[in-house]
C-alpha cells in the first residue's frame, strides 16, 4: 500500500520529502505552504514519486549542553531543536556526544517520578533528560535536595491505598484563582472528582480558609465591571495608539475601550471628544474636489501635494484651494488637449464643469474661429 493521502485531488507525500525534493520537482509534484507537505494532483505519479521519498530518520536525543561545546557538538554533525535540545541522526555519535558533555557537565540523574514536583526541580534548575525519561541536576549539591523533593511525593500507590475518607476536599468554585497557594500549602488535585485535597486535615482548613477568602468572585466580578470606565465616541480607533498609552484596555464584549483608573478614563475620553469636535469643524465645503476622468494616472502626484481619498464621492480633493488648483491643472494636463482642437488653430469648444473650490459653475468659452 503507497503512503499517500487523497486530499480535494491533492495527493500528499509523507517521510523525508526534503532529501528528495529535486526529483519530486522533476516529477511535477507541487509543495504546499499551508500543509507543509509536497503533493501530485495525478494519483499515479503521486505513487512513483513516493518510491523516492525515503522515511524520516530517527533522531537520538542528546539534550542541553553547555554553551561552550556548542562548536564542538555542531563539528560532530549534531543539531539543535528548540523542544528537546540537541540530537543527532546516528545512535553512535549521539552517545559519544552525551559523553562528552558528561566530561564537561557531569549529569547527576535522579530516580522515582517527578511529575508532581516538576515547578519545584525546574526552579532547582534541575533539567529532564528526554532520552532517559530521568531528571538530572549538573550541580552535585543539589542532588540529594532535588531527590529528597521526590522522594515526598512518591509513593503514589502508598497514597492509592489511602481511602477516600483520608483525602479532606476543598469546597468552593474559586480553587483556580489559588492553584498556586494550594500547590504550596501541599494540596493535590483529584482528577476522578475534579477537587483539590490534602491528606492532612489542618492543612486542608488552611487551604478552605484560603478558598473562602477569595470566594465571591461574582462580587469580585461585578465590582471589576463597575470598576470600568468605559470611553464613549465612534473615533476611539483614530486615537488607539494613544489610549494605549495611557493604559486604556480593549473590552472584546462590549467592543469599548475602557479604563479601571477614572481620573485616566476621564483623559481618554477627552481626547476621543478632541478627535471627533476637530472632524466635525472640517466642513464638507472645505474639500476642494479635482475633476477630471484620468486622477487615476497621476495619484501618486496627487498624493504628493497632500490630496486625499473621499471614498464617499469616489473623488480626490484637497483642503487648500491653492494645492486643489495645481492639482487640477496636473490632472488637465495628464488628459489631454481636450479643450482645443489641434487640426484647426485657436478653434476652442465651449465645456461645462465645476471650479476645484467645490462651487458649481459653467465655464464656457466662446466659440472662436479664424478665416483660414
């Protein structure tokens, strides 16, 4: 059975498509970005260009290592992954790699599970070793804290046997808001009950009278709510950059920007008020509109002299008269000599249009004619 995949009558190839991706061009196959996987719309030359494609070779986990073997390791053909630290595609300089480091770095690995303590090892900088699925610490005087951690937490079918009426459950809707206190305080988290609990009942008081004291969210909820001062206004996106500087904050419910300080809220707003009384002084009548069929061809000049877009009119116009005239004259002269005719000297037509300051009028031009 060839390993290909029928997607919308894309044929997908699978393994190390990089190593053979010269023949997979000369083949037609076609690389799809999306997917990130190379593809033949024919079924069958999809099947004869997987035959080229060899498997993806397997990777041997090396780790970190100190930053001063990073030229050595890179010398002996190894590679880094963000994920897993370095590796390397054969089992034998993967080890000899591991080797060296352990000269370098000795690792002192640890024994028993510490998944449960793993915030506390990371912190001990302790490191987990993917490769031999065991925390390990290159620093010799950690080894017995960072194991005795373990150990405490250990004996996990010790603590399976325990019945359920030594676990002391934490009530309350609001444990997630303390996770971190109760993991201090040594709670641990049902996943069958979906509840944390500690095996010692002082411990699991402390841990309620915690819980409690953080308990009306929905109070603390609505206080939140009224605590935001919202800003009012259509023109909050023109002044964005400016809200945010002043901490305002995006509210995705509401679709408003708002902020817990009043005094703070009380700026922004007046500054969106600002932003909108400034567009609303600016009259319609100051847009002088240029005229003409072909400010297409010559907007890139227009934009030069200030003009601006009215996506309203479907028209370029500009604020100053003067900058509107000169614009205008750019544009006459980008459409022509439509106003004369050149195979008869001084012969001019009468047209009708309307003046760059916006006002309506007939320009009209007498007729003149010359006795040839």
């Amino acid at each position: 059975m060839e390993n290909t995949e029928n997607t919308n009558e894309k044929h997908y190839l699978t393994g190390n498509t990089y190593a053979a991706r010269e023949k997979l061009k000369e083949l037609g196959c076609e690389y799809d970005p999306d997917k990130r996987q190379w593809y033949h719309t024919d079924p069958e030359k999809a099947k004869e260009a997987q035959k080229h494609v060899p498997p993806i070779p397997e990777r041997y986990q090396i780790g970190d290592a100190p930053k001063t073997l990073t030229d050595e390791l890179k010398e002996m053909g190894c590679k880094w992954n963000k994920e897993n630290g370095w590796y390397h595609l054969e089992k034998e300089v993967a080890d000899k790699a591991i080797q060296r480091i352990n000269e370098v770095e000795p690792r002192h690995y640890l024994d028993g599970d510490g998944y449960n303590v793993k915030d506390q090892l990371t912190a001990m900088r302790c490191r987990w070793d993917g490769r031999t699925k065991q925390w390990y610490t290159t620093d010799p005087e950690k080894v017995a804290e960072a194991q005795a951690l373990i150990n405490s937490n250990v004996p996990e079918q010790k603590q399976e046997k325990q019945s359920a009426t030594d676990k002391h459950y934490i009530e309350g809707e609001n444990t997630r808001a303390v996770k971190d206190q109760l993991k201090e305080l040594g709670c641990k988290w049902d996943r069958d009950k979906q509840q944390w609990y500690h095996t010692d009942p002082a411990k699991a008081k402390e841990a309620q009278r915690l819980v409690d004291g953080k308990a009306p969210e929905q109070k603390q909820e609505k206080q939140r709510a009224a605590d935001k001062h919202y800003i009012e206004g259509e023109n909050t996106r023109a002044v964005k950059d400016q809200l945010k500087e002043l901490g305002c904050k995006w509210d995705p419910d509401k679709q408003q920007w708002y902020h817990t300080d009043l005094a703070k809220a009380k700026e922004a707003q007046r500054l969106v008020d600002g932003k909108t009384q400034k567009q609303e002084k600016q009259p319609t009548a100051d847009k002088h509109y240029i005229e003409g069929e072909n400010t297409r061809t010559v907007k890139d000049q227009l934009k030069e002299l200030g003009c601006k877009w009215d996506r309203d009119k479907q028209q370029w116009y500009h604020t100053d008269p003067a900058k509107a005239k000169e614009a205008q004259r750019l544009v006459d002269n980008a459409s022509g000599p439509t106003g004369v005719d050149e195979g008869r000297p001084g012969h001019r037509t009468g047209v009708a249009g309307r003046n760059v300051d916006g006002n309506s009028v007939n320009r009209v031009v007498e007729k003149v004619s010359r006795d040839m």
